[in-house]
C-alpha cells in the first residue's frame, strides 16, 4: 500500500522509527486505530492530516511507541552514574551533579538513578535529573509516580522497600525522589532539541540508537557529544557501544554500564581505561548511604567473596548467581564468567546464568558468544524479559532486522501475559 509506506515515512522523519525496524504490521494497525478514531476511511486522506508538528502526527506517535523499561533495567549504568557522582562531589569537580535521561519513557530510569545515588549517600542538594520523551502519555504517567507489577522485575526488589509506598495494589514512589525529576515533553529529533542547554555531566541515552538508521544515529551521537561536559559520561544500551567508539569519544571501562567518555590528550599512551573507584568520605561532605543493613545492596557485597571462584569451592548457594553479578559490577569479568560456570556444572541449566554469561561477552565484545547465551537464556525461559530485549538489540545491531522483530514482538507478548496474569491475581485478591 502506497499510502502506508508514505505515512511510514512520516513517522520514520518525526521520530526515526522505521518500518523495516518495528514491522509493517504494527505501523498499518497504529494507522488504523487512529483513522478508526476519526473516521476517516481514505488512507489519502489521513495522510493529509499527518503535517509536521501536527496534533494527529503527534497522536500517531503515542500509539506508535511502545514503552518497553522497569526499575534499574541494565542496573550497572545507574550504579556507575551514583560511584562516579559521588566521587565528583568528593573531590569537588562539581557541586551540583546534571544528569539526563533520553528518552526517559514512563520515567522508571530516571526514578532509578535518583535511587542509586540516593543510596549512594549523595544528598538532594548534589544532583538535578532531567527526563525528556516524546510521548507525552508516558510522561503522564511518570509524573504521577504510581507503578504496576510490571515495572519492579527481578529477584532484588530492597530499593522498593526503602523509596516507594504501598498504593493498592500499586506502589507510589516517595516525594523525595520524585521532586529530583523534571519531566519535559521532547523530540531527539529536532533541529533546535536542547540547542541551549547546559552540558550534562552524565546522559543516560540507551536502546534508542538501534531503531535508527545510520545518518540518524551518527546524528543523536554528535548530539550526545555536544551535550556531556568533558569529564562527564554517557551511557548507552548493550548493543550500541561500537556506535559510540570514535576519533573523540572512548569506553570509559566501567563494566557492563556500557559507559563513554571524551577522549583526552593522554589517552594516547593509555594502556587501558581504569574503572573508577569512589574517593574516600571527607567528613561532613556527603550524607551517610540511606541503607538498610540488614540486607544487601545492588552492587554492594553483602559478605567476602571467595578469593578465586575458578578454585574448587564446595556447597554451592543459591547466593552465588548474585555474587556473580557483583564480581562482573566490579570489573572481574573472568571470575564472574567462571563463577557462572561451576554455577551451570553443579545445578544445571539456569536461564538468569546464561543471561549474566551474555552481558559479560557483551561487554567484553564477544558479540557471537553474547548472542549465544542469550539464546540459551530465551530457551530455558522463553519470557526472559532481559534476554529477549538484549538478543533484539544484539540482532538490530547485527543488521538481522527480522530476528529482531521476532524477540520483541514475543517480549511484548510476554510482557502482556504477565500484566494479565497480574491482573487476575488482584482481581482475586
């Protein structure tokens, strides 16, 4: 249909969403839904309605995005940002931390940074987050704050604990970390987005690059460069890193956050970027870390780790998986790959260990072994939400747009039968 491949046109100059990324599929039922609306039957016809800066074009959007995110998805990146935030206000390379989420969606990585540095013990006075998506529906709802079932993923859930409240059979995110968030309704896209700003000393902009065709997304990375100061970071998705690396831009070696910084003129004879480590408190600079000792930390060890997991340990725990994710946090890809693999050999197949193994090839550039694990991963657990999003992007990458298509369309129908499933459990409880 002519006309569809015209308004596909529409959408991919708005936003950069293109049709042969997402499917035609979806693109024909989004216009439909909306022409249904209006009732309008000529595709012609609705095409006219779609002028750039239109209200219908923006509608179009709303339906055509498809927020995908929960609370520290890809958690290393929002870790890294509270280590090396903290370290800056320590050592006084800032006073006041600038921080952006691109595109921030229903506001859940946002919300997850303000936590993490919360916990980090920085005070609201160190740090300022700004959030910018172009659906406005999703902001909506990340300014309200209230968040399902779907959003909190995973085994670790101590951070709801200590910064949300019980609503319903919802919960509602506290005051405190709501006010560090300023949401605002934005296109990457535009000539003139953000053409004022001040530079940023951290950007979270992950998942996004892979929809986009290439002038596109060399087009977002120079923006991105333009708005990070130059000791700030920028942090993009699992599979966007090689976009990223440049005559200018290097990694800024922080374990699976998938972390870039400026080059500066000693590079040149570096050996290899050094992770950052937190400075030492300096006395009445920051406030003590808000934790609950009682239970570990995301990212903090809760008890010494074995002094080499590749020596033969007895009585494997149900504890080690996470230790695993805390040896690859710290830079110790090795022993955590190994540490998965006697893992595997004692307990058998785990779809959550096969995950982790593919984030540490991921990080180590080991792009047919990530792809690998992640197979596994989707095997053993076909609704591995995590798997399915990180095999799509590794896909995207790869330029296998219809394999790619494929895990999202099956994360998104997971996604659905776990809301309903959710649903039916509160209708009965």
């Amino acid at each position: 249909m002519k006309a569809l491949q015209a308004i596909a046109e529409r959408l991919k100059a708005a936003m950069g969403l293109d049709m042969a990324t997402v499917g035609s599929s979806l693109i024909e039922r989004v216009v439909r839904e909306r022409m249904a609306a209006l009732q309008i039957s000529d595709d012609q016809h609705y095409l006219g309605c779609l002028e750039p800066g239109s209200d219908e074009l923006q509608k179009l959007i709303e339906l055509a995005v498809v927020p995908e995110t929960w609370f520290f998805r890809d958690r290393e990146a929002m870790l890294a940002v509270a280590r090396m935030g903290r370290e800056k206000l320590v050592s006084g390379q800032a006073t006041r931390l600038r921080i952006l989420s691109l595109p921030c969606s229903t506001g859940e990585e946002p919300y997850s940074v303000a936590m993490a540095l919360f916990d980090a013990g920085v005070p609201a006075s160190g740090f300022q987050i700004d959030a910018i998506d172009i659906r406005t529906l999703s902001l909506e709802v990340a300014a309200g704050g209230v968040y399902g079932r779907n959003s909190f993923r995973g085994s670790q859930m101590d951070f709801r604990d200590r910064h949300f409240t019980a609503h319903g059979a919802q919960w509602r995110i506290d005051d405190e970390v709501k006010a560090q968030v300023r949401f605002y309704a934005g296109n990457i896209l535009a000539e003139d987005f953000l053409q004022d700003a001040l530079p940023y000393d951290f950007i979270l902009c992950r998942n996004v690059l892979i929809y986009f065709e290439r002038a596109l997304q060399m087009r977002v990375v120079a923006m991105l460069e333009r708005l990070v100061k130059d000791d700030g970071a920028i942090f993009v998705g699992p599979a966007e890193g090689g976009l990223m690396l440049s005559a200018r831009v290097i990694s800024a070696g922080i374990p699976l956050a998938f972390g870039f910084r400026k080059r500066v003129p000693e590079d040149h004879i570096a050996v290899a970027p050094v992770p950052v480590v937190p400075a030492p408190m300096a006395p009445g600079d920051l406030q003590a870390p808000r934790v609950d000792r009682s239970r570990p930390v995301r990212g903090v060890p809760a008890a010494p780790l074995a002094a080499d997991p590749t020596d033969p340990v007895d009585g494997i725990g149900p504890d080690w998986l996470d230790r695993a994710r805390r040896l690859a946090d710290q830079g110790e890809l090795r022993r955590a790959d190994a540490l998965c693999e006697q893992l595997l050999a004692a307990q058998g197949p785990s779809a959550d260990a096969f995950h982790l193994k593919g984030l540490i090839a991921d990080a180590g550039g080991d792009a047919a072994g990530a792809q690998r694990h992640y197979r596994k991963a989707v095997y053993l657990e076909p609704t591995h939400h995590e798997a399915l999003q990180h095999l799509a992007a590794l896909l995207q990458a790869q330029g296998d747009l219809s394999a790619a298509r494929v895990m999202r369309q099956r994360a998104e129908r997971a996604e659905r039968a776990e809301q309903s499933l959710a649903q039916g459990a509160g209708g009965h409880g």
